[in-house]
C-alpha cells in the first residue's frame, strides 16, 4: 500500500498543493521482520547481469550484519532500470559457512539449498523487486551465502540495467562472472577474482514461534 503527508491549515488559499506524493509500503504480518543489508550508493550489474547471456553471482552476508534467526522467506533488490525485463529466468541459492568471505573461492550450489527457480519481472525506472522463495530456508544464524544465476538467454541488453550496491569492507566478499560464451554451471564454478561490491540486500524472516 501506500502513505501520503497532508497539511492542513484553516484560511489556505492554495489546498492543490497540501498533499504530497505517494510513498510505498509493503505491510507485514506479525512475526515478519526486513532486514536490509547496505545503502546502495553506487550501481552495479549484479546480483544478475542482463548486458551479458548469463551470470553466476555468489556473497556472504555476516551473522552480525543479519543478527537473527528464523524462516527466511525471501528477499529484495533495488534495481535501476532503462528498460522494461519482465518474465526473466532468475534461480537463487542460500546456506550457511563459517567462512567470514570467499577469498578461498566459490561455495558450489551442491553445498547450498535452491530457493527460488523461476521468472521475475524488474521493471524501468528504480523498483523494489521483491523475490518471494518457493522454498523457504531455515537460518539459523551462521553466515549466510546467497547464489544468484541467471540463466543462458539467446539474447543480452542494454548495459544500463543496474541494481543498487556499495562497496563494503569485506575485500573478498564477493564473486561475479558473466559471458556471452560460457553457460556457468552452479555446481562448478569458474576461478575468478574476488571484490568487495555487492547490491543492496533486504532479507524477509519470519520469527514466529520463535
């Protein structure tokens, strides 16, 4: 839903201009806490990069940035758009590691649980894309790992289709590859150079009987 501001002010000679524009909001249910993670003062083409064929994309988000527990049920991205992509094949991956980054390198899908296997639509302009998981998955509380592919497609697009992001302090928290070439296989993925940048995250859990 949405919230607006009014003012109100007996003897106004001007009432067109008291209320402000709309300001969206997503209600939760009790129980039900966001967690955002990141202030997403640059772009970058990630967690999914459509300028390419395919993406394979891999973080960790620290225990001590997340500071809960629960069902984890989904999550947001802010992208950042000049394009309309709707229906895009999206595929993501959670666990946990006691790993703090991943300058030792990728941790393969076959380590981690398939949450979410299907389409999204990531509209012009600057949106919230909420990606609600088909399998939700347990937390626990350990350092959580997040894999985001994006599935070979015939086609690339305009290199402008970003997401918001910050470069943290964690040199190595991140991995990003992206080819028109090659399909990235999840399960074995390619040596590359870790960095720091990753998007700007928001986790969904769901305490309740907690």
């Amino acid at each position: 839903t949405y919230l607006y501001a009014k003012v109100e002010c007996a003897g106004d000679e001007i009432p067109q201009n008291n209320q402000s524009g709309n300001f969206n909001v997503v209600v939760q249910s009790v129980g039900v806490y966001v967690i955002p993670i990141g202030d997403g003062d640059i772009t970058a083409r990630m967690p999914l990069d459509f300028y390419y064929k395919n993406s394979l994309f891999e973080t960790i988000y620290l225990a001590s940035e997340l500071n809960i527990a629960g069902l984890l049920t989904g999550v947001h991205f802010i992208n950042n758009f000049i394009m309309n992509l709707p229906d895009m094949p999206t595929k993501i991956w959670i666990g946990e590691t006691t790993a703090s980054d991943l300058a030792s390198g990728w941790i393969p899908s076959t380590q981690l649980t398939m949450v979410f296997d299907g389409t999204v639509n990531y509209p012009t302009g600057i949106n919230d894309i909420n990606i609600e998981f088909q399998t939700p998955y347990q937390y626990d509380g350990g350092n959580l790992v997040m894999m985001v592919k994006r599935p070979w497609d015939t086609v690339y697009y305009n290199s402008q289709v970003n997401f918001q992001a910050q470069s943290g302090n964690i040199p190595a928290r991140t991995r990003n590859v992206y080819s028109d070439a090659i399909d990235y296989d999840p399960a074995a993925p390619p040596a590359d150079t870790p960095e720091a940048t990753f998007p700007r995250t928001a986790f969904v859990f769901n305490t309740q009987g907690l």
